[in-house]
C-alpha cells in the first residue's frame, strides 16, 4: 500500500466533461470513511483540450490516480505511459494510477460488469449472449464475457446499424473464440423474437434511465423467460422497466449498481491495495438514489 504520508499522494478524483452528477466521490469518499484512511477523492471537470495539462499537474502533484469517463477514456491513452493488455484491446482506460510518477492506464469497467455476473454463471458453460446498444459501454461488456465464458453466439442489437457493424468487426478479432455474431434492428419486434433464445440479454442503451423511466429497449416482454440472465447498466431507477418485465417473466435480474460498485472496487484496491467496503458503499449509494432519482452519470466509472 502506498505511505499515505507522502505530501499529496492521498488525493485521487474524476475527470470528465460535463462532471455534473458522477457518483464515484460518494463511492470512494464513503470507502475511505469507513476504513479511517486519510484519501480525498474529488471530482475535477477537465475540458479536452486541458487533458494533456491535467495529466501533467497529476505527476507534478504526485497524485496517486484519477477515474476517467467521458469524453476522455479514449483520448487520455496517448498520455499515459502504459495502458494494461484489456484497457489496450478494450480501446479505453477509466482508471489511471501514479506509479512512482509513471501514469498506467487500467480498464476496471469489464471486471465490473464481470463480478455479479461470475457469481451466477460458470465460465465452462457455453453461452449466448444479447447487446442491445453499441456505443463505449458495449466494448467492456463483450470484452468481460468472451474473456470470462465460452461464447459461442453474440446478436448485436442498436438503432445504428454502421455503428453495430464496427462492434462486430471490434469483437470478431478479440474473442479468440469461435463465434457467431449478427447485427439486428433494435426495437424491431420481429428481429427481437430471437432473444428469446439467448441465455444472457444486455441492455447497454439508456432506454429506462430516469426520468424517461416508461421507455425500454424491447416492445415485448415476451421474449424473456426462465432461466435467462437479464442485465441492465442502468441503475436509476433501481428496478429499470426492462428488468420488471423480466422479473415478471421468471428470468435472472441485474441492475447496474453492481457493475458501478465492482469497477469502483477495482480502482480503490488499485490505489489504496486495501478492498472496498463495498456493502457500506452499496448502502450509502441506494440512500442516495432512493433521495435523489435525478440523473446520474453511470459510465464515469
Ligand atoms: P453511448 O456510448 O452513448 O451509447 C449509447 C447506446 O445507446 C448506443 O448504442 C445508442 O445507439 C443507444 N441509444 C441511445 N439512445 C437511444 C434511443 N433513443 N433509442 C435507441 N437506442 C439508443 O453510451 P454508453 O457509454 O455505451 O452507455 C450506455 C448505457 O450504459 C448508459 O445508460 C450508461 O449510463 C450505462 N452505463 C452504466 C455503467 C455502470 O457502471 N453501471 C457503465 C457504463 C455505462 P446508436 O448507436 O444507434 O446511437
């Protein structure tokens, strides 16, 4: 564990663009809390053309680390000097650490999104699985589950076919497995219906997040069933509409409070190599959910 002693090295935080409502300082500042350590986790908002100036004031400050999200956990890897092997095949890094004025670039999203999923599901079983979105969250989710399960089919479902098109081209080279991936329209009820098949369904749009809490991303509830694994990155509200139906339909439920809380526990065993509290953590996150259902950056993490 680094000495906390040494001036400054106890301050980790958040860059983004716009920073207005990320939760990460209420997780990490309630981790830090509880276990007594002197570390301050703040959030900065950093325009993009300030990124290479911020990274400099994180080595001449001796900061231990930062999170990154949007827009820059594509654009900070050209300033950091290294990335590991998933942040570099993920194509982005959200959590930097100081080592010893070194800037190393992690992807802590995947494992996240992997930890409630792990304790459900054996990595021998041969799966199938569902994206229903294509943009920065859809990279993490596929990386965790071709590097964690033998997929052997993936239907990438978006409203941007060019876009789904990339993903799918992104996820043939790194599976190294064999696979079958197709693209489908999202919100197409006769496209859908092959979701029903599917042993696992991802939902990595924002159809459902507050306060559009009506929408979801599949006309109908019909396609889910027992035995699935329903997972929405969505937290807010708890119990998205997707994963109401599901429910309703005896199938597995996730929320995305436990991919949020799994990358944050990353980062902090990172920095401080001490675990996160993380049931102090989950309950300090859902009283503050349960008091202010406004919007929330999710993908800050
Ligand atoms: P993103 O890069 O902006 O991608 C958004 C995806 O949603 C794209 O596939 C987009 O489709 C689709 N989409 C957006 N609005 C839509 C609409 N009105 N109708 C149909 N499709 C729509 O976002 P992201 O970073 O991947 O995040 C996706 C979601 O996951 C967000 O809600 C985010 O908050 C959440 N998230 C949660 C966590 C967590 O820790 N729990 C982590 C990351 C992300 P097109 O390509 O057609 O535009």
């Amino acid at each position: 564990m680094p000495s906390a002693n040494r001036q400054n090295l106890n301050l980790v935080g958040i860059i983004g663009y716009p920073l207005d409502h990320s939760l990460s300082p209420l997780l990490h500042n309630t981790a830090f809390r509880s276990l007594r350590l002197p570390w301050h986790y703040q959030k900065f908002e950093v325009k993009p053309k300030e990124l290479a100036n911020c990274l400099a004031g994180v080595r001449a400050m001796g900061m231990r680390g930062l999170s990154v999200t949007i827009p820059h956990k594509e654009k900070v890897i050209r300033f950091l000097d290294r990335v590991t092997g998933a942040a570099a095949k993920i194509g982005a890094v959200n959590t930097i650490v100081n080592e010893n004025g070194k800037l190393v670039g992690y992807n802590t999203d995947y494992l996240g999104f992997l930890s409630p999923l792990v304790r459900l599901l054996k990595p021998a079983k041969p799966l199938s699985v569902a994206l229903l979105g294509a943009g920065g969250a859809a990279r993490a989710v596929l990386f965790a589950l071709f590097s964690h399960f033998r997929v052997w089919e993936t239907l990438i479902f978006n409203r941007n076919q060019k876009r789904a098109a990339a993903l799918a081209r992104w996820a043939g080279r790194v599976a190294r497995q064999e696979m079958q991936i197709h693209i489908l329209r999202l919100l197409d009820a006769s496209e859908e219906m092959r979701l029903a098949d599917m042993d696992v369904i991802v939902n990595a749009t924002p159809l459902g997040l507050y306060p559009k809490i009506k929408q979801m991303p599949v006309t109908s509830a019909d396609v889910f069933r027992r035995g699935q694994i329903v997972y929405d990155l969505n937290y807010n509200p708890a119990e998205t509409r997707l994963l109401r139906e599901a429910r309703r339909q005896k199938a597995r439920t996730i929320n995305g409070l436990e991919m949020l809380l799994g990358q944050g526990r990353e980062a902090f065993r990172l920095w401080t190599g001490r675990e996160m509290p993380v049931h102090q953590v989950r309950t300090s996150l859902t009283t503050h959910l349960n008091h202010h259902p406004g919007p929330h950056l999710a993908d800050e993490e």
